[in-house]
C-alpha cells in the first residue's frame, strides 16, 4: 500500500533535514507506519543533504519504505513523504500526518537564565 502526504512548513530546510536526518527517528517512524510497538532498524537507501532522503525496514510480518522530499516554497518548505507498507497489521492513515505534525512543531528549548 502506498500513501503519501505533503505540507508547507515554517522551518528552514536546514532545520527540517536535522531533524528527518536523525536514525532514532527515522527507525520511529518506520515501527509507526508499520504499526509496530517499537522502532524498526533502517537502512538508509538515498540521501542528498536538504533535500531528499529515503530509507526502508523490515520486521517479521511488515516491511515499510519511506521518502521525504524537502523544496524551499514561499516563507518556508514544502515536504513531502511517500510511504509504502506491506504489513499483517491495517495501514495507519494519520501516520504520515503525525510525522509532519512533528516536523512542523515548534522546538521547545528549556529557559536558561543569562
């Protein structure tokens, strides 16, 4: 199955690809498309720095591979994600909107005093 989404972000594709380029995540978001309790091991298939990046997993019973395509648009980036599933498990629609959701959510940096 496959199921794409896409939106403009307000965030640089600097900032975006620092946090799409993260192996911890990547591996998240593959158990998630997937619907597995925890994080999938990946293996990076393409990558070119801001701009596109494309990894796949596997488990037993499930295999997932996810692209993300970063393009500058207006006041900030336009992303979009391409997953295809093979999985026991019933696809999850939102998955690919949570993970924009995530990218698109404001960092929260605790307050230091000066």
């Amino acid at each position: 199955m496959e199921m794409k989404a896409s939106r403009t972000l307000v965030k640089s594709a600097p900032e975006l690809w620092e946090l799409a380029d993260d192996l911890e995540r990547m591996e998240a978001w593959a158990g998630g498309l997937v619907g597995a309790r925890a994080p999938l091991e990946i293996m990076v298939t393409y990558r070119r720095p801001q701009q596109s990046l494309a990894w796949r997993a596997s488990a037993p019973g499930a295999s997932a591979r996810i692209a993300l395509e970063l393009a500058v648009s207006g006041f900030g980036t336009a992303v979009e994600i391409t997953a295809q599933h093979e999985s026991s498990a019933p696809a999850d629609s939102e998955a690919l909107e949570r993970l924009l959701d995530e990218l698109g959510s404001p960092d929260r940096r605790p307050f230091v005093p000066g």
